[in-house]
C-alpha cells in the first residue's frame, strides 16, 4: 500500500498550483464580518475610499492581519485587483509580534519569504 501514498503525494505536489485556488477578494462596505473566511482577501472601503485590506493569517489563522490603505497612515500597502478577480499586495505583509509571519501576496497567493 505504501506505493499508493507516494504516487498521492506526488500527484498532489504535481497538481498543488492547479488544485489550490488563490485567495478571493471579498469587498466589504465599512466592517469587516466577525468571522473572516479563509483564503479570502478583504477590502474594507468607507465613503469610497479603500480603508483597510484584512485576512486571517495565513500561517497560524489565529489573528487577523490589517494592513491600512490609506496613503496619509504609516505604515500603508497598495492593493491592486486583477482582472481575474485576485489581488497583491505592496510591500510584503510582516507581522513582528504573535506568530512572526512574512510573505508576499501576489494574484490571491502567499509567497514565503
Ligand atoms: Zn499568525
């Protein structure tokens, strides 16, 4: 039976990309929802202005990461949507405290760095 678990594996690291869908980006007017999905990207827009993008964490999903968009606020990220329906971020998301994650998010995916 072990030749069935490498073959999955391996299959599965062949297909990782193409099986894993990237983050949605979810539009939310004023608040965030009390309980952020996984995987999704959100937007937070007030009076039209792109406030805060937010998602659980991608390593730990214990804590949510808020990463203001608003260019008078320190520090400040650019999102850009896609055509596909993704987005990144600039510059990378680092959070010193809780669980220490930094990666790049680029077309609704997490890139360690
Ligand atoms: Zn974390």
């Amino acid at each position: 039976m072990n030749w069935i678990v490498q073959f999955l594996t391996w299959l599965r690291l062949l297909f990782a990309g193409w099986i894993d869908p990237p983050y949605k980006t979810i539009v939310v007017q004023a608040l965030l929802p009390e309980k952020l999905k996984n995987k999704a990207i959100y937007i937070v827009e007030e009076d039209g202005f792109e406030e805060q993008a937010a998602m659980l964490c991608p390593r730990c999903r214990d804590h949510i990461l808020h990463m203001n968009l608003l260019p008078d606020e320190r520090p400040c990220w650019t999102i850009i949507c896609h055509d596909d329906g993704t987005a990144s971020l600039h510059p990378s998301v680092w959070r010193k405290k809780d669980c220490g994650v930094h990666f790049w998010f680029r077309r609704g995916r997490v890139f360690w760095t």
